[in-house]
C-alpha cells in the first residue's frame, strides 16, 4: 500500500527540496497544506502524486482534513512564534484526534536540546513542542541536522560580510560548525519520514553529509578559492608567518555567485 506522507507549510525552499527526495521514491504520495496554494509551481498543482489543502495555521477544520490518513506528518512552518508554536500544536492535536502514527516538527536545527532555557529565542518554540509531544500518542521525530549552509552563509545570518569577506564569529575559530546543505538535510528528512520505526531524535546524518567543519580562517578560505585576494586594507596571515598583500582592485574578489559555487562544489552540488 502507498505511503503518505503530509507536508504543512509546502510552499517555500525546504518542504520543495523534500518533496523532490520523496518522488524518488515509488508509491509515495504527497499532501500540502498552506495558506496560499497560488505560490505553488504548476509542476506540483498538476502532480498525480501531490494533493494540496489550502488553509490558514489555526484552521483546525481543514488542518484535521490535511492529517487524516496519512502516515507521517512533516511541519515545514518557519514563522512567528504562533505559527510555530500554536500552529504546530494545531498539527499534533489533529495527528492525535486522526490517529497518524509520527510527526516530523520544524526543528531541522542546531541541537537545541543542549542549549539552556530562554538563551536562543528562536529555538524556545521548537523546545516547548519537543515537551508537547512527550505527552501525546502520536510519535515525534525531531531531525536536527545543525545549520544549513545557504542560511549560514547569507546576510540574514549576520556572520559572513561578503564586501570585507570577513565573518564575525565568538570563540577561537577553531570550532566545529555543524552545517549541511537544504538538499541533504531534506533527503535525509524524506528517509527518516519513509522509514516507518524512525521516532526519537537525530541528530547523526553524516552519511548525508558531505562537508561538517568548516573552513575558518583567512588562509584556508584563499587556498580552497573563496577569495582570490586580500580585500583592500585587509591582510591574510600565510603559514609561514607572512602575509599576503592586499589589493586595490576589486574586481578580483569573488563574486557571490562564484562565492556560492564554490562551497556548493564542495558538496557535490551545483547552483
Ligand atoms: N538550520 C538552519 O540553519 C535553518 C535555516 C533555514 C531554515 N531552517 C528550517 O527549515 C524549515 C523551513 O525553512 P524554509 O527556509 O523552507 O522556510 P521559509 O522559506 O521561510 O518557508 C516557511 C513556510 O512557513 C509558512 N508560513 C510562515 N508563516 C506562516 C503563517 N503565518 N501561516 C501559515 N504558514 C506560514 C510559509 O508559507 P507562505 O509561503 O504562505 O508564507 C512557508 O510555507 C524550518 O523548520 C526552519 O527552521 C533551518
């Protein structure tokens, strides 16, 4: 008999690189649910294998409708703490009232379940539904894959200044960044919906992944080509304890889309 798998919040980057990993699969059907069915690529409206439900995130009529019969259900929501925390509770209740077996929630995190109460405001939500579901039927699987590269790596995340190619960063700059890439961390999501006896927490996806430490500082981002030169009054200590001169043109830096290229070949992807 098929699978089905139930996406909520389908319409956006994450929930379309899982949909991709499940049609690798035979025998798997699809079922979205958002709130705004027009932002969806024809490919999907007019899929065989997908069913959409449109709906708001407390619409507990249609988010009953979207749950029922499916085999897992997997929250794609990335919004207010409502959406978050509200709207998956909505999720969870209906997946209980509608007997679904398993529920995959928006974590796709940095392992929050270390991190104290009320230090990361942005995981509280994740932290208060991982306690929610403690205490329903329905199983959690909490997949916390560490940071997602194209995330980690825009201006939304504050941590990389492409114009002076610096990052600000706390601690050594020898630490170990946990990241991946949204097509791996939503392959290994569409394993772990798949596969039937996956509850609890995981957070070992290294056969998924291609690239975990990153390549911090100056000399090494130069030798692997993520920058070609110095940025102008800016310097990179080589090895052996000289420096590289800066240069005037910038014309010579990268450019984000080679930038992006780069560290995407770096796990074997391409733009
Ligand atoms: N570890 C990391 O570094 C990292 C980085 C990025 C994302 N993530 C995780 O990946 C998952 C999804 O990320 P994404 O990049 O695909 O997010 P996204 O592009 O922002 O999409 C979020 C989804 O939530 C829906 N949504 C937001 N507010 C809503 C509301 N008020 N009512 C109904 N739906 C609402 C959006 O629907 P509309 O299209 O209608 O707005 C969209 O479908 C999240 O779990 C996020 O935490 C992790």
């Amino acid at each position: 008999m098929p699978s089905t798998v139930a996406i909520a919040g389908i319409t956006r980057k994450f929930s379309q690189c899982i949909i991709r990993a499940i049609q690798e699969s035979p025998d798997v059907l699809i079922r979205g649910y958002c709130r705004s069915p027009h932002k969806l690529p024809r490919a999907i409206l007019d899929s065989d294998q997908i069913e959409i439900i449109g709906g708001s995130f407390d619409d507990r009529a249609h988010i009953r409708r979207f749950v029922r019969g499916s085999d897992v259900v997997i929250c794609c929501y990335f919004g207010q703490p409502e959406v978050m925390t509200e709207g998956q509770k909505y999720l969870i209740d209906a997946c209980e009232e509608e007997n679904v077996p398993r529920y995959i929630p928006s974590d796709f995190a940095v392992d929050y379940t270390k991190i104290p109460h009320g230090v990361l405001f942005p995981k509280e939500s994740a932290k208060v539904i991982m306690e929610y579901l403690k205490s329903r039927k329905v199983k959690g699987a909490h997949i916390l894959t560490g940071g997602l590269m194209e995330t980690f790596w825009s201006e939304f995340f504050g941590i990389w200044n492409p114009k002076m190619c610096s990052m600000s960063v706390w601690g050594s700059g020898e630490e170990v960044w946990e990241l991946t890439t949204y097509q791996t961390a939503a392959a290994y999501t569409a394993a772990v919906a798949l596969d039937k006896s996956a509850i609890g927490v995981f957070r070992y996806i290294r056969p998924f992944r291609r690239l975990g430490v990153l390549l911090w500082d100056k000399w090494r981002i130069f030798s692997v080509g993520l920058i070609r030169k110095p940025h102008r009054e800016d310097v990179i200590p080589t090895p052996d304890g000289g420096f590289l001169d800066s240069d005037s043109d910038d014309s010579l830096r990268v450019c984000l889309e080679e930038y992006t290229s780069t560290w995407l070949a770096m796990v074997g992807k391409t733009l």
